[in-house]
C-alpha cells in the first residue's frame, strides 16, 4: 500500500481571536477563511474534517511530488493572505472582529504515512497513528504562528532537502518530543511580503459637488457602533425596516465596501451594493447603491454616525439620485422626494424604538 499524505492548515490566532472579539464577526470571518482555504486546494486534496480553526485534508496512497506540494502550500498562503488584505481594506466595520482580522495568521503541517479508516455515520475518515502524529505536530516549538512544516518521513518521501531554500521558502531543522518519542521535521517562516497577493477590487470613495435630496436625522441613546451593527448587519433589518418581503445576502460574510444585497419589496428586486463617501473624520460611514430603483436611475443613501462623548449617538442619513430620462426626472419631482423622505423617517423611528427596546 503506498503512502498518504496528510495536510493541515491550521488558522493562528483563532483562540484569541474568538475570545476577544465580537462573537458573530468573528465567527464569519474565520468561515470565509477557511472557505478560501478549500478553494485553494490545487492537488485534489480530500477534505476529512473541518476542526474549528483548521482543515484536515489528505491525498490517499499518493504523495504530491516536491514542486507540487510547495505550490501547493504557496497557494493556500497566497489565498488566505490576498483575503486578509481585502477585508481589511474594504472595511466598513468598526468593531474588534474586523479590525483585527488582519492579524491572523496561518500555518500549515504537512506529514505522510499509511493511512487506516474508520466509518462514522457511513463517512469513511482517516484514523491511525499518522494522524495522531500530524495532528500533533500542530502543538511544535517553532517560534512563529506563520509557517510551513513538513515532516522528516514526508521530506524524505520528497527528496526535500532541509537546505531548500528559495524567494519564498527557507527551511530549517527541527523536532520534538511526543510521547517519549521524537519527531524530526523541516519548516519554513513565511514572510507574507514574498507573496504575490491576489488583486481585488477596492470601490472608491465618492464624492458629491451637490447637497443630498433629502436628509433624515435622529439621536439614539446607545454607541454609534451599536446603530451601525443594526443597519450593516441584514439579519437585523427585520427589525426596523418594513416594506421588505425578503432580504436576499450571503449570511456567512461580514458586511463591507462591495458587499452586496437584494431587497425584494411587492415581488420586485432592487440590488443593492455597499458603497462609501468621504466623511469627517471620527464618524462611521456605511453606503447603499442601486441602479433599479422604480423611480431612479441610480440611487445612493448613506448612513453617517457620529458618536458621542456621552457614549450616545447621532445618525444622519443622506440620500442622493440621478435619473437620465424625462419621465423619472418627472416621477422624481412630483412624488420622488416626499416618497424618499416618508419612508427613510419611518425606518429610522423603527430603527430607535427597536433599540430602545433592546437596552
């Protein structure tokens, strides 16, 4: 039988990151990971399990080849590092899960070995003495949570020599002692500058040589930060906003510049996409696009929280429009306005007496 390789991407930080940040946000941004992770599987990787913070793939009775298995690994650093960048600069979030995303790191534990199964609820799962010995690998004394391990069995496997040394790789030997045993392996730090990050598109900020149409203002008795959570987080908009028959959007991904949402109101969909403006600095800022507005071509509305010292809050929503033909200018002046105007007053007491009646 020939032998196995065992894979496993393990996200640093994670503990840490959980107990000190919101809870909700934590728990999508580390999802989106992992989920970048899976899809940066190029060697047709099994995945066994997902373990909270990390993955648990293998390649049964094969063995990547050495070229392989360092793309392999350089794909999934490349991944998750590109991802990190764009959450952090496409941030519209103020709270702890979000600002501190981007220092989570990765590490990745590479081993071989022949494989046993077991079965649980008909899912056949490896099982055995390898991986025991990779999942233990995971717990070594390499002094960073930003690496590359591979295993002396995998790199003898390999013909990995533990001088490997290249723009991204610069391995080094290493062991540790597991159950009066010793483990020798390689590893390698990653410098995530040495990486070639993905591009991704950053929307900028907007700018507007004229008043807003219509502008809607109210003070609420809580943080700033707390009447942002209820506005960017679409979960929530039942709870103030009326009118909406559904609210179409990706449950497992943190509100930012970019996201995107549909609002279907009377079987019609309006989509809608996150945008922001320049604003002063100290307040919060979130933004809403949509160009299928019944009554406008384009359609822009921003929430501006201003916090204060207080620990109480004041928003300022302001709505802009631009419509191209005759009729909507028309449509626009006649009852656009005062539409605009009477349902953003109605949402926004929703939206205070609802956070009244949490606090």
């Amino acid at each position: 039988m020939s032998k196995s390789l065992l894979f496993i991407p393990d996200i640093s930080g994670y503990t840490k990151f959980i107990q000190t940040t919101e809870i909700e946000h934590s728990q999508h941004v580390i999802s989106e990971l992992l989920e970048v992770l899976v899809n940066a599987n190029t060697q047709d990787l099994k995945l066994a399990e997902i373990e909270g913070d990390a993955l648990f793939f293998y390649k049964e009775n094969e063995v990547p080849s050495q070229e392989n298995l360092l793309a392999q690994i350089e794909s999934m650093f490349t991944a998750f590092y590109s991802h990190l960048k764009m959450l952090e600069k496409n941030r519209v979030c103020p709270c702890n899960a979000c600002a501190t995303a981007p220092n989570l790191q990765l590490k990745i534990i590479a081993h071989s070995g022949h494989l046993q199964h077991i079965e649980v609820q008909g899912t056949r799962k490896p099982f055995g003495e390898q991986v025991i010995e990779a999942h233990r690998l995971l717990k070594n004394s390499v002094d960073s949570d930003n690496y590359a391990l591979i295993s002396r069995k995998l790199a003898l496997d390999i013909m990995l020599s533990p001088y490997y040394s290249s723009k991204m790789f610069r391995f080094r030997q290493g062991s540790d002692i597991y159950d009066e045993n010793e483990v020798e392996y390689i590893y390698s730090v990653i410098d995530p500058n040495e990486l070639k990050l993905r591009s991704f598109v950053q929307p900028k900020l907007l700018r507007f040589d004229i008043p807003p149409k219509v502008v809607v203002q109210q003070d609420f008795p809580v943080p700033a930060e707390e009447v942002m959570e209820n506005i960017t987080n679409y979960a929530l908009r039942h709870n103030w906003q009326q009118g909406v028959d559904k609210l179409e959007y990706n449950e497992h991904e943190v509100t930012r510049l970019g996201s995107e949402h549909t609002c279907v109101i009377n079987g019609k969909h309006l989509d809608f996409i996150t945008i922001s403006k320049e604003t002063n600095p100290g307040n919060l800022i979130y933004g809403e696009l949509t160009h299928n507005h019944p009554l406008f071509d384009d359609f822009y509305q921003f929430y501006i929280f201003s916090p204060k010292s207080d620990g109480t809050s004041h928003l300022k929503v302001e709505f802009y429009w631009e419509s191209k033909s005759l009729l909507k200018k028309i449509l626009g002046f006649l009852i656009g306005k005062k539409a605009v105007q009477k349902s953003a007053s109605g949402a926004i007491d929703n939206l205070l007496q609802f956070i009244k009646t949490q606090n």
